[in-house]
C-alpha cells in the first residue's frame, strides 16, 4: 500500500475502489460522478469509521443530515440509491458481511401524475402537416394516428401486422401484455392516414426486396419498426409541434384515456380498450380528470376566489 493510501481512511479507500469498479465496467462520466458526489458526502460525515462500523444508524443520521441541509426527498433518494450500490459492491469484495443500506427505508415520493396534451393541442398537432423532421411523413403521422386514436401501447403498435387491420369493420387486432389480444376500433383519420401510407411501404418493401416482411410499420430498410424508433419519431414530431419535451408514446395513451374520460366515455368502456387488466388501473385518469376540476372550479367559483 503506498503512502497516500495510508493517509486515507479505509471508508475513503473503499471509495476509490468502487470509481474504478464503475469505470472498470465502462460507467458513463456523469454516472461515476454522480455517485462521487453523493457518496464522497457520506465519506466526509464518516470520518474515519472503520468499515465493519457502518451501519443503517449511521446511514439514517446522515441521510437527516441531507433533510437538515434543505434537500429534496429526490436528492436524499438518490443519494441512499447510491449508498445501497456501494455497500452492495463492499459486499462483493468481502470488505462487510451486510448490506446495512438496505435497511434504510427510502424516503415516499410524491406520485405525479404525467402532463397530458389537451384536446387541442392534440387536434393541431394532427390535423397540420407533418414537421420537416419527420423522416417518413405517411407512416410518422399514422404512427401518431393509431396511438392517440386507439390508446394502444407502443409495443402493441410495433407488434401490428399488416393482417391485423380489419379496413372493412374499422378494427385492428392488438396483442396485449400476457399474450392476450384484443380488437380496437380505428378512427376514420386513422384509416385515411393508413391508406396515404400503405403504397409507401409496398413501394420500400419492393425496392429492399422485402415483400414477405409482415409488420405494418416499417422503417425506410423495409425492417420492423422499434419500439426505440417510435419513441424517438413521437418526441421529434410533438416537440416541433410546440409540446413539451417529455411527451413520449405513453404521452399519447394517457391523452386517450383522458379524453375519453372528459367527453364522458364510461371507465369500463375504456378500460376495455386499453386492455387494463384491473379498472383500479383505468382509475388514474379520473385523478387527471379531477385535477383539471379543481383548476377550473378555483378560477371560476366565487367562493373559491
């Protein structure tokens, strides 16, 4: 051991083990730094503690240290993520029997519920032509047709083949979670942007040689569309079109469900179409429904003024 190892505290060495393990694993800069800054803290509050000294006592004292200083809850989550990580890896490497971070309880977050885009936010985004950014206008806008108009999730919508549209009846066959399946009305303006978009895909299978492919959505190689690309194609094309930044494929399944909800559709109908397996999960709509209630009943109401 050299010198300035000496000259370190077996907390601080232990530290330095667990950087390099990271960057050993090629962990990315901002993570190693992440977990420098938040676990160098607890080392500074150690002090010289021996390893097998550390407890879940000495983790809570410094956890109410962070509450002390004005963090978060976040913060101090994410700070005990960290910790729990490190003394993971000291377990490892045999340096503590335990991990006494898991006997730490992480502080409760507040559950919040997601931005959803209003109606007319929606309809502009829809009823204009799409950005320059779209790469491949026909299918980027069904793309945004099928998951606003049926509330499907993105792996259902990737997971579509061209058999699975019903043109005549207005229904396509989605493959849920757990393997079940279930039919789901498609608007009138969906089924228009998939006419507008299926001579574009006979025409790049053709020309890719890849007419046995049977995924409805491709990309311009005639391969099924990701999920990853669809995520990507969503937030390209609402952040273009004046939305936030965080509106994602699920975005667009809870503006269906929410929608649905305010123009009166009954809870178990939606329920139906989104697949939920329990209604307590279609439930959580009301709570956006009854937030957007209480804006208005606190502008409007002269008692509430």
């Amino acid at each position: 051991m050299s010198g300035a190892d000496q000259t370190r505290t077996p907390v601080q060495q232990a530290l330095d083990g667990f950087l390099r393990a990271l960057a050993a694993r090629n962990a990315s800069v901002h993570t190693i730094k992440a977990y420098r800054t938040d676990i160098e803290e607890f080392v500074t509050f150690c002090g010289p503690e021996e390893l097998r000294s550390l407890d879940h006592l000495l983790i809570r004292a410094f956890l109410a240290q962070l509450y002390e200083r004005g963090l978060s809850k976040p913060s101090v989550a994410r700070a005990l993520s960290s910790l729990r990580s490190f003394f993971k890896w000291m377990g490892r490497e045999g340096m503590i029997e335990s991990n006494p971070a898991l006997l730490v309880a992480a502080p409760k977050l507040p559950k919040r519920l997601p931005r959803v885009p209003t109606m007319e936010e929606m309809n502009s985004m829809l009823d204009t032509r799409m950005p320059e950014e779209a790469a491949f206008a026909e299918r980027d806008r069904l793309i945004l047709e099928l998951l606003y108009g049926c509330g499907i999730r993105n792996s259902e919508l990737t997971g579509i083949n061209i058999e699975d549209i019903h043109q005549r009846q207005g229904l396509v066959l989605v493959r849920g979670k757990g393997k079940k399946q279930r039919l789901v009305p498609v608007a009138d303006t969906s089924m228009i942007a998939l006419r507008e978009y299926l001579p574009r895909r006979a025409a790049i299978l053709e020309q890719h040689r890849h007419k046995g492919e049977s995924a409805l959505l491709v990309n311009l190689r005639g391969s099924r569309l990701t999920t990853r690309s669809v995520g990507r194609i969503v937030k390209t094309i609402a952040v273009a079109g004046g939305l936030p930044r965080e509106v994602h494929p699920h975005t667009l399944r809870h503006a269906f469900g929410t929608h649905m909800l305010e123009e009166g559709a009954d809870l178990r109908a939606i329920q139906e179409l989104l697949g939920h397996e329990r209604l307590s999960t279609t439930q959580r709509y009301t709570q956006l429904t009854t937030r957007q209630v209480l804006d208005v009943y606190d502008k409007t109401h002269p008692r509430a003024k």
